[in-house]
C-alpha cells in the first residue's frame, strides 16, 4: 500500500469512526475491514482515479435495492456494509449449476431500483466511443470484421433505446456477493446510463475461465432465462452482448493488457456472430 492511499485510510476511518481490523489489496483498491459502532462494514479506498472512483456514489444510487448498501462515501472511497459471508456468485456457476446462476442474476436485476443517476455519469453512447478510438489507430489485435459490425450495430442500438437509467455496467458473477441476511448483492458498480437489455453484457461475456461457457449454446441458453424473468426484448440483448463483447475486447488492449485468442469477450463475439437471429435482425441487413 503505497503512503498516499495509507494515508487516505487513515483519514476516512477517523472521519467515519471506523476500527480498523484487517486489510486486504486488489489491483485498484484496498478493502478495510472493521466496525462501526459495533458493527462490521467495509472501507472501500481506490488507489487511483478510474473506474472505481465513484462506485460508492453509484452504488449510493440504487439505495441497497439489491447492491451493497453505502453508509458514507467521497471520491474513492466509500464504507460499506459488510456483506457475510460473500461467496461470489461465481461459485455456483463453477459448480456446474450456470441456469441458477442466471436465474439468480435475473432476480438481482429485478431488485435493482435505482434513483436519478449521479451528475456527470457516462452513458453507453459515451463507451461506445472507444471504437472510432480504436479503429483510428490502425490496430487489428481485434479484427476488423468484428469491429466494424459491432461498431454498427452498437450505434444503432444507442439510436433506440427504451426508458435508459442507470446500470450497475459491470454486472456478473464475480461482482454478486451472498449475505446470510439480505441475499444476492450487486458490488463494484461502474455507472452507466443505458436501458436494461444494456446490462446483460458483462454476464453473457463471463465464462469464469471456462471456456464451455462462452458458446452460443450458453449464450442463447443465458438469454432465454432472462427474457423469461425479465420480460426484455431478447433480440437486443443478443445484439447488446455481440457489440459488448467487441468492446470489451478494445477496452483490453485499451488498457494495456494482452488480447490471447481465448480471451472471453472475443470467444463470445465469435460465437454470438453464427447466432441465425443475429444475423437476420442485425448482421445481414
């Protein structure tokens, strides 16, 4: 832990009145674990601007309606209930139990009842950007039969939303934590502004390192139990997790990390590009 976010710890345990127990470091945050008044919570500090810097104002949004509920929180850094004993939701689809795993997404969303979004929260047309980024720069690490659909297809959808409001914009299996309490809680909101169908990506895109699950027979499997929960237009979904999974693959490399060739978001690209329904209502037109 570096002497600026030591000392950022500090400093929001003593404004929030936090007894600190015991720390643990992730690639962009410090989790500190303690009580308040007797009771556990979680301090939350990001080492550095970025995505995580307003997840607690994000979070705040939805008002623990399925997310982790926010007791406090500036910029970077935010205190948390502690959620226990918070198996990831991961553990049940790497069990082999991937329809309940969805089905279990599919209930969190239905829970997620935001308010207005924070000021100044990025929309998905805003994401979308990175593909013009992309391509002007000439780099074909994700080939441009891909982008270039995706890049269409993700315009046209941004064209036509329905009812957009604020989106967790990371939600899958390792960001869903079990409380003995409350249940299934969302964690690490990005924030975004899109409508719902929006929200699937992440999910449809995680294959938890397995690559089985990065199919279309698991992709379109995912997609039928949420259109049955969720009543959502299945067609956009699919059209949403195709585009996504492009841009995740452009975000990778974005920031700095290596693309392999089984690279999750880029095995979904490829399989959701052979769905027949892609292709009539998006690919072929």
């Amino acid at each position: 832990m570096s002497k600026e976010v030591n000392q950022r710890v500090v400093e929001r345990a003593r404004a929030w009145g936090v007894t600190i127990e015991r720390a643990a470091a992730t690639e962009t945050s410090v989790l500190v674990y303690g009580k308040r008044a007797g009771k556990p919570v979680v301090m939350k500090i990001a080492k550095h601007a970025g995505d995580e810097w307003r997840s607690g104002e994000v979070a705040a949004a939805f008002e623990g309606r399925g997310v982790v509920r926010v007791y406090e929180q500036v910029g970077g850094a935010a205190l948390l209930e502690h959620v226990q004993p918070g198996e990831q939701l991961a553990s049940v689809a790497l069990a082999g139990r991937d329809d309940e795993a969805t089905d279990i997404l599919a209930a969190l969303i239905g829970r997620m009842s935001p308010r207005d979004p924070p000021t100044g929260c990025p929309t998905v047309d805003e994401w979308g950007t990175a593909f013009a980024n992309y391509l002007a720069i000439g780099d074909e690490r994700v080939p441009r039969e891909l982008v270039e659909p995706a890049q269409r297809i993700y315009a046209e959808l941004c064209l036509t939303q329905r009812n957009p409001a604020l989106l967790h914009g990371d939600l899958q299996h390792y960001n869903v934590l079990r409380d003995d309490t409350r249940g299934w809680l969302a964690i690490d909101p990005k924030g975004v502004i899109g409508e719902l169908e929006y929200e699937l990506g992440a999910m449809l895109r995680n294959s938890l390192g397995l690559p089985e699950l990065s199919t279309l027979e698991v992709a379109e499997r995912r997609l039928e139990r949420f259109g049955a929960a969720l009543g959502i237009d299945v067609e956009r979904a699919r059209a949403w997790g195709f585009a996504q999974a492009v841009l995740s693959a452009i975000w990778l490399i974005q920031d700095g990390h290596e693309l392999r060739a089984d690279a999750p978001a880029l095995l979904l690209a490829r399989a959701l590009e052979q769905s027949p329904a892609l292709r009539a209502d998006y690919l072929e037109k």
